[in-house]
C-alpha cells in the first residue's frame, strides 16, 4: 500500500540534477529561468536536486569538454536508475559552434543514450517545459517496466 502511494507521488515530482558539461551558460540561464514565478516549473512538481542520488532526471548543457568528461560520467552514473537524460540545448548533442576544439570531445551520446534531447541555442522556456514533461513520461515508462 505504502509503496504504491510513493510510486505515485514520485511519479509526479521528478527531481532535476543539472550538470553544466562546458557551457557558455546560456542554457543554463534558462533552466534557472524556468524555476522563478514566471515560469514556476515547481508547480508542476519539477524541483532541482542538490546532489545526484536524489535525482529522477538528469540535465546535461555543453558539450562535453575533456576536462569534464569524467565527471559528467561520474555523476550519471550516480543517479539511481530508473533515470532519465536530457540534453538541453544543441552543443550536447552536437557541439554546436565548439565542434572541432581540441578541448570538445563531446558528443554526449558517445557516452551514455539520451532520452530527451531539446533543441535550440538557448531553447524558448517553453520547449524546456515541454521536454521535461516528456522526460516525466519517459520516466513513468521507464519504472513501469522495472
């Protein structure tokens, strides 16, 4: 009985863990942005995490620098599973203009699959929402399968 009314309560709030992989931080603005009474994505039951093991959905900016690249993949690998990773914005899934750099060794998906990619350099807030609405029911999926 206990475990069901958790399941469902969980299913509602996913909590983000937002890792910045090489970002010129403006998809990491925008992720801010999506949290004050403007947007108020927590009223939708989105709340930032402050560590990984406490997150549902991970949120990768950047492309993925060699600098950063362990520690990208040291906190996923933290985050409990079932989880789901988004990429926001297009230099994680692309490198966008950092292509080519001796210090990009990104993609992300060279590394670990992506559920939810959002593009844009910097998506509209609005697609933000829309993909961490799709990243919830990715997640629903996902523990219904467990």
């Amino acid at each position: 009985m206990f475990k069901k009314l958790i399941d469902n309560s969980a299913a509602r709030s996913p909590w983000l863990f937002h890792i910045n992989a090489g970002s010129c931080n403006g998809c990491d603005i925008e992720l801010v942005a999506l949290l004050t009474p403007r947007y108020d994505v927590e009223r939708l039951g989105f709340k930032l995490a402050g560590t990984p093991r406490h997150a549902d959905i991970v949120v990768v900016t950047g492309p993925v620098t060699a600098q950063s690249k362990d520690r990208v993949l040291r906190t996923i690998a933290q985050v409990p599973d079932p989880k789901v990773i988004v990429t926001l914005g297009s230099c994680p899934r692309s490198c966008n203009v950092f292509r080519g750099s001796y210090s990009v060794v990104g993609p992300l998906d060279k590394y670990v699959p992506i559920d939810v990619s959002i593009a844009g350099c910097t998506p509209k807030p609005e697609a933000i929402i829309d993909g961490l609405a799709l990243a919830t029911q990715i997640l629903k999926e996902k523990r219904g399968a467990k």
